[in-house]
C-alpha cells in the first residue's frame, strides 16, 4: 500500500519469544500462550505466566473461532501504511477457548461490526516473510 509518507508496513519482530507465534500464523495456525502449571491461556506473549508466574510453559493451537469482545473504528492511522480511505478496526477478539487478543477486523464496512459479532481468523501475508493474524465476520 502507497501512502503520503510512502513508509514500508511495519514487521512483525521476530523475537524467540514471539517467534513460534509468527511462524505458525505463516502456517495458518492461531497458537496461543499456555501455562503447564495453572492451564491458563493468555496473549500477549511472556516469559513467564500472568496468573502464577510459572515459566513452564508452551503453544496451543486454537480454533480460530471467537468474538468480538469490544472494538473501535480507527479513523487516523498510527502509521500511514495502515490508513486507507475508511479507516480500519482495531478490536479485542474473545477466542473461543478463553483468552482475547487484540487483532484486526477485515472483510466488512466498519458499520457492520458490533459487540458480540462472531468472528474467525484470517491471515494476511504481508511480506514474503511476515504473516498477521486478523479477524473477519463469520
Ligand atoms: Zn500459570
């Protein structure tokens, strides 16, 4: 996408701690931050988990399936590569397995989201290298 700045599209660090997340979302998969210890599901990504700060834990892969917990239509892009005419959505999606990670919502006119819309994953390679994970009306 062309912008009046003309800058790249920011990419996604890929960082160890985030790197298994990226790499499965290039793979078509939402995988999430589990706790071995208290079986909790969290996003963002930490070393270490929210809930009981054990450090014992892995991925699990979700079903991509959730809502739309709360959103708001951005109007004013924090960078010009994601402006666009009518803006974009910017929500907090509940996954279906508990946990709500912040996302896009592609693929309808802003008019049409609302609280509890369902919702499924969608993912957009960005680069040759960098997918993101985003969220269109089920
Ligand atoms: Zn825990």
């Amino acid at each position: 996408m062309t912008s009046a700045y003309d800058k790249p599209i920011p990419i996604p660090a890929n960082e160890d701690l985030t790197r298994p997340f990226w790499e499965a979302a290039k793979s078509r998969e939402l995988i999430i931050p589990y706790c071995k210890s208290c079986t909790n599901l969290f996003f963002y990504p930490r070393e270490v988990c929210p809930n009981c700060f054990s450090k014992d834990l892995t991925w699990k892969t979700m079903s991509g399936k959730g809502s739309v917990y709360t959103y708001t239509h951005v109007r004013q892009a924090v960078h010009p590569s994601f402006q666009s005419a009518n803006g974009h959505i910017y929500a907090i999606i509940e996954l279906a397995e508990g946990p709500r990670m912040p996302s896009g919502i592609v693929g309808c006119e802003p008019e049409e989201v609302y609280v509890d819309m369902p919702v499924s994953v969608v993912f957009e390679d960005i680069t040759e290298e960098a997918t993101i994970v985003q969220f269109q009306k089920s």
